[in-house]
C-alpha cells in the first residue's frame, strides 16, 4: 500500500481583514470540492481547511505567511485552487 504523498505551499494573506467569517467560508466551500485532506497552518497553530470555525481561530491577518498542505486524491489541485484563492484575496471587494 502506497502512502500518498503530502503536497505544501506557502503563500501570504493579501486581503485587508485577513482570515475572518467569508474568508473562512470560501475556504470551506472550495475545501469541499475535493477528497483529499486540506490544511491551513500559521505561527497560531493549524486546522483542517473544512473546519470554519478552527480556520478563524488561525488569526492569519493581512501579510500573515500560511502553509497550504494536502493529501490524497487531486491533492496536488487542491493546493493550487486554495493558493489561488487565497492570493486573490478570497476574491472579496475592498471597501
């Protein structure tokens, strides 16, 4: 049995209020497109990706740096649709 192995990126929080409720949910909703396993982590500790709650206790504000990592199935994807997400500022409009 094959082990799957574990894909990492760092990328920065780009929008101004950081990680906070929408953020969250949009992380949520795109970790729940796929199978694999999603965590963010910070310097504040780390949650699964489609735990909302877990995610906001991560305190990533603005410039805070987050390692994105995933395992299994399309894990590779994953990484790269929520580095996506994550640097265009969870696609919020700044007011």
């Amino acid at each position: 049995m094959t082990e799957n192995p574990v894909v990492q990126q760092h990328c920065k929080i780009v929008n101004k209020h950081g990680l906070h409720t929408r953020s969250a949910a949009a992380i949520v909703a795109l970790a729940n497109q796929f199978q694999c396993t999603i965590t963010l982590a910070t310097d504040s500790g780390e949650s699964d990706a489609k735990d909302m709650i877990r995610l906001m206790l991560l305190e990533a504000s603005m410039g805070s740096t987050v390692c994105i990592s995933a395992a299994g199935e399309k894990a590779e994807q994953a990484v790269i649709a929520m580095a996506e997400l994550i640097a265009a500022g969870f696609n919020e409009q700044e007011d």
